[in-house]
C-alpha cells in the first residue's frame, strides 16, 4: 500500500504517507482527518480502510472537490478512535 498525501501546492509532488505515523497520531487523539492526493488508487484507500477496521476504528472516506475540473479533488479520510 503505497500511499500519498494531498499536496499543499499544485506544482509540488505529494509526500508519501507513513502508516507508523498515521497510528500513532490516531493513538493520540480521538479523530483525526487526513487528506489524500488523487494519485492514490481507490483499491489502496480501501485496503487502509480495511486496516484500519480490523483494530476497531471508524473510517469514513470522501471525494472533495476543490476545483470544476474533473481532475481537482482529493479523498478525505476520518478514522475515529
């Protein structure tokens, strides 16, 4: 599961999300909302959710459009504690 992070400029390349980080910041805090870059393939976003359900988390996933080309959104993804 390669995954990317929505990116903060248009001309940028997005980051690579790290999984490790991503648990531990869910450990810290109840809810927590990440965004990610519509390079991802949905059968990846699925897999996380998929992870993400097996230990007992809420995981709510969004299309969010941020522009009126077909190509400008990002997912949006909600796991709850």
């Amino acid at each position: 599961m390669d995954l990317k992070l929505a990116r903060t400029d248009i001309a940028s390349k997005p980051k690579k999300a790290d999984l490790d980080k991503m648990e531990a910041q869910i450990e810290k805090e109840d809810s927590v909302i990440f965004y990610f870059d519509r390079e991802n393939s949905h059968k990846d976003l699925l897999e996380l959710q998929d992870y993400f359900e097996a230990k007992g988390k809420s995981f709510y996933m969004n299309e969010v459009k941020y522009g009126l080309s077909d190509n400008e959104y990002m997912y949006q993804v909600h796991i709850i504690k």
